[in-house]
C-alpha cells in the first residue's frame, strides 16, 4: 500500500497539466540562470546571488524577489553596505540583514536559516533538495491549509516530508519510465496546486 502522504503527491502530480510539468520541472534551472545573470552583472559568484535571493525569499513574490535581489546586489557592489541598507525589499528586515551579511562575504549556508530557506538555496544551485513551504505541506497532507496557518515543521516533519517526495519522484520515475528529481516533483506539484486550490475557490 501506498501511504497516504505519498499518494497525496502523486496525486496532485497526476492532475498537472503538460506544461505545468514543463514549467515545473524546469524552475529551479531558471532560478540558477536569473542567479547567474546577477553573477555576471555584479561580478559576485553564483552562489551569493542564489544566497541573496534564498534569504529574500520568505512571503516574496518571485518577480519581486529577482527585482529586490538586484537593487540590493547592485546598491551593494555600488557604495557598500550604507547604500544596500537604503534599499527598500518586500520580505522582513531580518532577511534582508542575512543578505548583506551574504553578500559581505557571508557563507550563505551559515547564514540562511531554516530548512526551507536552505533547501531553496540548494535547489537554485542544482541540488536535489526538497523546499518545503505551506503549498507544498499541504499537498503532502492533503488538504488546503493557507499558507498563514501551516502548521510549525520540525526538522523530524522536514525529513518525513522531503522522504515522500523522494518516493513520489521515485514511483513517478518508475511509473512513465522519466528522470524527475525530487526538487522538480515538488516544483511540479506546487504549481499544479496553486492552480487547482485557485479553481477550487471559484
């Protein structure tokens, strides 16, 4: 028997469109080109523009994420850290302070906190880590919970959680004879799902 949080994701993996397989599968190596474009353009290294971007993240908008992390880089590369502080981003100041210290020669997995923030940071640079948010919690439980209640992850909760969709990618791989990572069921997913519960709601 498949356990219930495993048929969860599949589940919602099944119910996603050709191109929301596309576009998943293919997000994080987006992420690493934007974090590569920012690397050229400052002359920073790949890591620290996907350090800055990871500690931007939390409760960002990717757009607005990618615009936060290039006025911040730019201001920083500019006049140091004096001119990056004036900059204006749309996540909690504490991030912020995490991405100058990042780009202060900071080594961002010291400096990122929490195991969804790293696990995003990995995944930028082309780990098969699993980003755990509220979407995607609430896919493997299987139920709609806004993003604002999801329950506290302990690190315990974390590996359970990243385990399924190791599974998922795994039966899913053995399923359609594909090569999916974990990182990319969980991208693949999280779009099928903000999708479906927008349907849902109409």
């Amino acid at each position: 028997m498949i356990p219930i949080t495993y048929g969860n994701i599949l589940a919602v993996f099944f119910n996603a469109t050709d191109l929301e397989r596309i576009n998943g599968e293919q997000w994080y190596q987006v992420a690493n080109q934007a974090s590569a474009v920012l690397a050229y353009r400052y002359g920073v290294t790949i890591s620290t523009a996907a350090g800055v971007i990871a500690a931007l993240s939390p409760n960002n908008r990717w757009g607005k994420n990618l615009d936060n992390s290039d006025a911040l880089i730019r201001a920083y590369q500019l006049g140091g850290i004096d001119a990056a502080n004036l900059i204006k981003v749309a996540t909690y100041n504490n991030n912020k302070r995490k991405a100058l210290k990042i780009l202060d020669n900071g080594e961002p997995l010291d400096i990122l906190g929490g195991l969804k923030v790293r696990a995003f940071y990995d995944c930028i640079l082309g780990d098969d880590s699993v980003c755990v948010d509220g979407h995607s919690y609430s896919i493997w439980a299987g139920l709609y919970i806004p993003t604002t209640k999801t329950p506290k992850i302990t690190p315990k909760a974390y590996d359970l959680i990243s385990a399924d969709y190791r599974l998922a990618a795994d039966k899913i791989n053995l399923i359609l004879n594909a090569n999916y990572s974990a990182a990319a069921i969980q991208a693949i997913t999280w779009i099928t799902w903000r999708r479906m519960i927008k349907e849902e709601a109409r």
